[in-house]
C-alpha cells in the first residue's frame, strides 16, 4: 500500500511513547499527539528516560510525520497580560517540547480578540510568535496557524486572517494547518469538486500551497457558514464524503489526520474510508 501520510490524534495516555503503539494498531503513517496535559499552563519537562522511550519507539516506528497540537489554553491575543505572558511560555515550551522529540510541527489555534479589534489581536499574535521564535532559535520545528470556524471573537476564520499574522511573523518558522470542519464552518463549501478547487485556489493565492503542511479531515455537525466548532465522523455529517475523496487524492502528500469523535473502533472506520476514497 502507497503512503497515504494518514493518520489520527493518538493518545499518550500513560507515556509519550504508547502514541506508536495505537499508530501501529491502526496502520497510520502520520500521527498527531499532546506533549503535555492541555487543561493545565504549567508541565513537567519531559523527563530523559521517557524522551529516550520515545525516540526508540519512533525509530522502530513505520510514521513518517509527527506533530504536536498546542495548548487550547495559548492566546497570543489575550487582553490580560498576564494570560499573554502565560500563552508566550506555553508555546515557547511547546517549540522545546516539539524540538526534544524530533516532531516537525506543532499546530496553533491563532487566538481570541475578546473586546480588542482584529488588528490589534493580530498584530499580538504576530509578536508573540516573533517571541517564541526568538527564544528558539536552533529549533526546526514549524508553528502551524490552524484555521478555524470563526466562532466568537477568535482569529483565523479567514484566509486574510491568517495572511496578516503571516505577514508579520519569521515565515521561515511558521506554516498552516488546513481543518474542513472548520473551513466549512467558516463559510468556505468545499462539498463539491468545484467548491473544494475555489477554496484551495484561494489558499493559495492569499497563503500559499507550499505552506500547507498539515491537514485535519473532519466532517461538520454545523451547516455552511454556521460557526460551528463541532467535528464529526468521516462522511457523516454536512460535508459528505466528496471533500475527503477531493483531498486524498489531491493532497495524498501532505499529512493528514483525522480530529473525529472517539467512540468505539470509529476510528478505523474513518481511517478504511478514507483509505478506499484514495
């Protein structure tokens, strides 16, 4: 079988180094983790034993691309400076966290403008990263701005969003992590084969496809343009199975990982699917 560069959001559940055990169960080449507990701002480094578990068990491993998803709790936007300065150490942590275990990328959720306007969060989201790669400077490790649904008040709901953080960051640093649910819920219909070429043709005239480094394949419980954060089983929800055909046929090169509702073996069930859509 070809690489397909297909996977999912693996859990590390008990140590770092048991994500390639369920990589292995489920056939995957490409493999999305937590580094740390996502709920809480502060982690314990990653101890030296485990971070040798982990190298050996991704040397033994058949995935060729891994990547960490950032806290949900980094705002690089926050009104409260303390909540910032707290969002900067995060990420920063994350970059060392990443770097340490040889991942290629870490995926960020750009960030909430609360009362602020677009400009001025995006201008200190833009800094923040500026920051975070400054104190890193020996790292590879690419941020990856995710798009999202444009729920609320948060950043990164549009191509043009994203572009203007782009704009002012180290782009040598930083890429982009394409989500359908999100997309969709943004207002981007991608259901068809010439919805799905307009939206990917747009991403490359305001970003560029040579950035798109990661993709996350969910389906949509939310309607076109809703706003909805709420992903779903492949196939199952407003997307429909087209999108999913489009990608992996288009996109089989670039890493693609699956954010669906864990319940039962549905993961597998996701995984065959898009495997036959390839």
């Amino acid at each position: 079988m070809k690489n397909l560069n297909l996977g999912v959001h693996c859990s590390v559940s008990g140590g770092l180094e048991l994500a390639f055990e369920e990589a292995k169960i489920l056939g995957i080449d490409a493999m999305q983790i937590f580094t740390r507990n996502q709920r809480q701002w502060k982690a314990k480094p990653i101890a030296a034993e485990e971070k040798t578990a982990y190298n050996q068990a991704a040397k033994a491993s058949a995935i060729k691309y891994s990547f960490s998803h950032c806290s949900y709790l980094i705002n690089l936007a926050a009104e409260v400076p303390d909540n910032r300065e707290k969002s900067i150490t995060a990420l920063t942590d994350e970059v060392i966290r990443c770097t340490e275990l040889g991942l290629q990328y870490c995926v960020l959720h750009p960030g909430a403008a609360g009362s602020q306007d677009f400009g001025t969060a995006i201008s200190k989201i833009a800094d923040g990263i500026n920051e975070v790669i400054a104190a890193t400077p020996e790292s590879k490790v690419l941020i990856l701005l995710e798009n999202t649904a444009g729920q609320g008040t948060s950043v990164g709901g549009s191509f043009e969003n994203l572009r203007e953080i782009y704009q002012q960051v180290d782009s040598k640093r930083v890429g982009f992590c394409f989500d359908t649910c999100h997309a969709f819920a943004a207002g981007y219909d991608i259901r068809t084969n010439s919805g799905a070429d307009d939206t990917m043709d747009a991403f490359d005239k305001i970003l560029g496809l040579k950035n798109l480094k990661v993709f996350h394949l969910n389906d949509s419980k939310g309607d076109l343009g809703t706003h909805l954060d709420r992903h779903d089983h492949i196939g199952k929800g407003k997307l429909g199975i087209v999108p999913f055909q489009y990608i992996m046929k288009r996109f089989s090169a670039v890493p693609k990982v699956i954010e669906t509702p864990k319940e039962d073996d549905w993961d597998q069930v996701n995984l065959e699917l898009l495997r036959s859509l390839a």
